[in-house]
C-alpha cells in the first residue's frame, strides 16, 4: 500500500511537472521597440548624458546605427518583435527643410518601420506635403484626433490592429490638439485637431470588444505631463501602455499610472526604447523595459541604409558644412530653465535688434557642440538648422512692464503648473536683457520674485521695446505668446540672418549659464522632472 501511496505521489508530481512545462512553452515574448522626436537627425552626434549627477558627452545616434540595433533584437524574435515611431521624425534639419522632408520616405522604407504616427513637426510644411510625405513611407501611419478641416474625416486611420504569435494587438494614437497654439498656426491650416477626450473611451471600447484584441497601445505625442494625466484617466482603462512622445523625455522605467504605463525613449535618435511583454494564455502576465544607448561603437551603421542616407542629403551638404562661427564653450540645450545654447541665440538676437529685450520660443532642437582638442568647435550652417528649425523674420514691438509680468507668470505656469493638464510646451521662454528670479513651486501668478531689464527693476507702467520671431498665421501684434503689444514691426531679416551676422562680427563666442533666468527653488542645472514615477531626466 505504502508503494503504491508513493508510486501515485511521484506520477502526479510528474504529471504537474510536465503541465508546468506546457503552460511555460504557451507563454510568449512580444517585443515592442519604440523611436521618438529623431527630428532629421540622421547620423551620429554628439549627446548629453547626466552621470552620478554631472554632465558628460559621448556620441550617439544614427539611423544607420538604429537599424543594426532593431535588426538584432529582431533576429532574437521574429516573429513577434514591432518597430513604432511616435512622430517628430521629419523636422530639425537644413536639409529636410531644403527638401521640404522628402528626403524621409526611402529611409522610413529601409528601416522597416511597422508604425509611425505624425507628431506636432509634420505638419511644418502643410496639410497637402505631409499627407503625400507619411503615405509615401509605405507602412502603416495612424492618428485618432486629426481630420480634414473641410471634409471632416480622418486624415489617416485611427487604430492599426495586427497579430504576432497568436496574439492580438491593437495600437490606437492621438497627436496634440494644441498643435495650431503651440506652433506657427499657418502650418496647420486645413487640419483640425480634437481632445483626446473626445473618441478615447468609444475607441478602446470598440477595440477591445468588437475587435477583440489582447493588448492595446496608445502612442501619444503629447508631452510626459499630459501623458500621465492620461494615465490616470478612467477613460484610458483597457489600455495597457501609453507610448509617450514630444517632450524627449528618457524614462528608463515605466511610470505607473492608476489605468496604464509609461515611457518615453528621449530623443535625436539617441535611444530606442524596447518593452518585452511576456502574455500567456493571450493575457500579458510580465514585463521588461530598457531605454537602450544608440552607441555606434557597439551598433556599426547598416551600410545600406546609411548609403541612402548619404544619397538623400548630398545636395545640400555643401551649404550645411558653411562655417559661420566658433564657439570655445559647451553649447547644449536640455535644462528647463537657461541653456547656453538659448543664450548665444538671444544675445544675437538683442544684439541685432537693438530692442530692450530679445526673445525666444523654448525650442528643444539641437543637440551639444563640443568643443575639440583646439580648444573651439565650429557653428556651421546645418548646427543653425537644428538649434532653429524654422527661419521667420523677426519683428520688434512695444510692451509695458504689467504686460510683461503678467506674460511671464503665464509662461512659468505652463511649465510647472501643479495641475498638468495646465502645462504647456515643458520648457521657459528664453530671453537676453533681462533676468527673471521665480519660485516654481508657488502658485499660479505669485512666482516672479524679481525681474530686471537692462539691469534695472522692472517697472510696471514703463514701456520696453521687445523682439522675437514672427510666426506666420498669428496676428501682427502677437509677439512669443505676449498678446496686444503695440506698434509692432516685422523687421526685413530673419532669425537667422541676425545669427549669422552676430557670428560673422563676434568670430568665436563663449556662452555660458549667466543667471539670466533662476528658479530660485531648483538650482541652477533644472533637469526635467515630475514627482509622480519619481521621473528626472538623466
């Protein structure tokens, strides 16, 4: 009996065993791989990393250098690993800008992309060019809240649905609504934009119940601070990650929302982001995520994309080469208050304009130039492309010390704004002959604690001269954001003009962090950062 007893014992020990093994083999790996914000950087560069909490360089990046790295994950799994781009992919560049983005379809071809959404950069060249450019890369393109203005219907599909493995999977995507306020509204002309709100929860419904998927995407070009609020939105319930986009934030371990996840895999091409999904049974039962270096020593370039990348921008390297200056100092662009980058380009601007004060728009464009063993770097032609990836014509106007204050609390809010739904862009308005001291953790229009101009305190009833960049489609008298400023004046040259003549005269330039802008609670290297996922940029 006791044989028998242990016999029994030891067939159903090996009978669990072997069930064990059949449930494992029914477990499978889907490899997600996501690109954001590349902005036409198509080769390596130099890029910032923050090390045991100092800024260190080292080269990054290339599209080239991307394919070597997806090919080889992809060989690991076949059959069940996706490459997405979350938009921005078009503008950042001289040369898209010649090519007015043409140059992208071949290249989005050879990479093997399985989606891509359009960010709030695709439409800088029209509504007509960005539909003829993202039709043409000849892999699915989606977004859920853009439409044509005058026929009203979807400008591409909302969702894209496929199966890897027996799995199904359904990706759904929205762009930011806000796109005709954030940018040059003539770029936009003949797109309208909805909330997100506005089909989200009628769309998951529909994906997860009539088309029955298992796991479902949102790719979202909409910034990390709107992103989370998603996150936590009940009417995201269903999905199970939100592929974050536009604000080039590297996170390097998911943020747990109430409803779903997410990351961001940075920007320039600098980083793929890969998310292993282990689902059993159709269902996702595990996860690993890692924001992955693009380093091209360790991933060399694919030598047939690289040759279409080399194809592609030859017309336009003999202009993008032209040396317009030198710079003997670190120029970079990654803090949220005062970069040296902002500051050569406003000093510029003040210097070119003669105007009391020079703005401009928190761009994130433009990665680091380093200086070389010579002790300078040269500023070429393609470097003013990437730092202003448009070229208006600047304009000059008249604005009284209130208007001024009362625009620059705005301005402040829309970065550090409690509520995040209230945040706007991520980065402060940049600016030359004037200082601003703020609290960013006060709230909304009591953080200015001093503000001079030309090294006087601001005064409230004084009216200042003001410069920045037109931008085409917003009324004459709109200036940076600031509304209602008087007698104001586009000016006959560009911002780019003014740039290249400040070089021209200064030769070598030297720019630094100088206090100009200080929010006195953070320090003076403000890195983006959000207290939920305890997330800081680095």
């Amino acid at each position: 009996m006791k044989n028998i007893i242990i016999t029994t014992a030891l067939l159903l020990l090996s009978i669990s065993a072997y069930q064990n093994g059949v449930d494992k083999t029914n477990e499978e790996t889907i490899t997600i791989l996501q690109t954001a914000d590349i902005h036409a950087y198509l080769n390596p560069h130099d890029e910032l990393f923050v090390e045991n909490g100092q800024i260190v360089f080292r080269k990054a990046g290339g599209m080239a250098q991307i394919k070597t790295l997806t090919d080889s994950i992809r060989r690991l799994n076949p059959a069940g690993t996706l490459l997405i781009d979350g938009g921005d992919l078009i503008q950042g560049s001289g040369s898209s800008v010649r090519s007015q983005g043409k140059i992208f379809p071949p290249i989005v071809q050879a990479m093997n992309y399985d989606l891509l959404i359009p960010g709030n950069w695709e439409v800088v060249y029209g509504k007509q060019v960005m539909m003829d450019l993202l039709n043409n890369y000849q892999t699915k393109v989606i977004v859920a809240n853009m439409y044509d203005e005058e026929t009203g219907k979807n400008l591409f599909p909302p969702y894209w649905i496929t199966e890897k493995k027996g799995v199904r999977i359904g990706f759904m995507a929205y762009n930011d609504p806000e796109i005709p306020i954030r940018q040059n509204p003539g770029y936009s002309e003949g797109m309208r934009f909805t909330p997100v709100e506005e089909n989200l929860k009628a769309l998951i419904s529909h994906l997860k119940t009539e088309e029955k998927v298992d796991l479902l995407f949102l790719v979202a070009h909409l910034g990390i601070s709107k992103q989370l609020m998603l996150a936590n939105n009940p009417a995201v319930e269903g999905v199970d990650f939100i592929f974050g986009n536009d604000t080039h934030e590297r996170i390097r371990k998911p943020i747990e929302g109430k409803y779903a996840k997410v990351v961001e895999p940075g920007a320039f091409g600098s980083f793929v982001g890969r998310l292993d999904l282990k689902v059993k049974n159709n269902k996702l039962v595990d996860y690993s995520y890692e924001l992955l270096d693009v380093s091209p020593e360790k991933y060399p370039a694919n030598l047939e994309v690289q040759q279409i990348i080399d194809r592609a921008t030859a017309p336009y390297q003999e202009e993008m080469q032209t040396v317009l200056g030198y710079t003997s100092a670190p120029m970079y662009r990654y803090l949220v208050v005062e970069n040296p980058m902002d500051n050569f380009i406003t000093d510029a601007l003040l210097w070119k304009t003669g105007a009391d004060f020079a703005m401009s728009n928190g761009f994130r464009f433009g990665v680091p130039i380093i200086p070389g063993a010579d002790g300078k770097a040269p500023i070429t032609k393609a470097d003013l492309w990437r730092m202003l990836p448009v070229n208006e014509h600047m304009k000059i106007g008249k604005v009284t010390g209130r208007q001024i204050k009362s625009w620059l609390e705005q301005e402040i809010h829309n970065v550090f704004a409690a509520n995040y739904q209230e945040r706007f862009g991520g980065w402060l308005v940049r600016f030359s002959g004037m200082t601003l001291r703020f609290n960013s953790s006060e709230g909304k229009g009591n953080r200015i604690e001093s503000i001079t101009i030309q090294g006087q305190p601001l005064e409230l009833d004084k009216t200042y001269t003001m410069a920045s960049c037109n931008r085409t489609g917003e009324p004459l008298s709109t200036m940076c954001r600031l509304k209602n400023t008087q007698d104001a004046e586009i000016q006959d040259y560009t911002m780019h003009e003014a740039i290249e003549d400040y070089l021209k005269a200064k030769g070598t330039i030297h720019p630094g962090l100088d206090g100009r802008a200080m929010a006195t609670d953070l320090g003076t290297q403000a890195f983006s950062q959000m207290k939920e996922g305890k997330y800081q940029f680095q």
